[in-house]
C-alpha cells in the first residue's frame, strides 16, 4: 500500500483487504497491535484494522477531533501501542496510540 493516511471508500472496495472477522475491542486497557489497514468512513472519521499480539482482530473508529489519535499518520504494518478508557458516557474509545516501530520500506 502506498503511503497514505487511510483507503478512500472505493479504494477500500477496491482492495483486497478483508474486514471480516474484525470485531470492535470491549476490553480496557494497553494493547500492543500491527496496523493492518486504513479506511476513511462517514463524517471523516478514520476506521483502522489492526491485529492484537494476542491474536484477537480489532477495528477501531476515531474522530478528527481527538486528531485520530495519531493514527492517521501511522503507515500500515506500523508497531502500535494502543490504549482504550471508557469515557463519560460509559463509552469504550481509543484515548492513546504510540508507534513502537514502522515497517520497513520497500525501495
């Protein structure tokens, strides 16, 4: 995949990439993750697939208002580590992501 912050809609029908099996996380906590794909979705939030060390595949939505969390900026195959709160509303949401390591490119 070329470099970019996520797969427009028709890019994203257009791959390959398979979101089944891709669940929402319902756990709190600190996860470490590998970013497997990027797509924009409605009212410009940025959808990521990502699989969990522990081998779980997890989707998660962000917001232009928490900035994507840092994720819009991540290239896919990137290291992560990724934390989700509850927030007021009793609501599971990603509130921090780190890179641990960026894949290698590909000359």
């Amino acid at each position: 995949m070329t470099e970019q912050r996520g797969l427009s809609r028709r890019q994203f029908a257009a791959s390959s990439f398979d979101p089944d099996g891709y669940v929402f996380n319902e756990q709190p906590g600190e996860f470490v993750a590998v970013i497997d794909c990027k797509r924009w979705g409605k009212r410009k939030k940025l959808i990521t697939y990502m699989t969990f060390e522990d081998g779980r595949r997890i989707v998660a939505p962000t917001w232009p208002r928490s900035r994507y969390e840092g994720l819009a900026d991540m290239m896919v195959g990137s290291r992560i580590r990724i934390g989700y709160r509850l927030n007021n509303a009793g609501t599971l949401c990603v509130r921090s992501v780190i890179l641990l390591d960026n894949p290698r490119r590909v000359k």
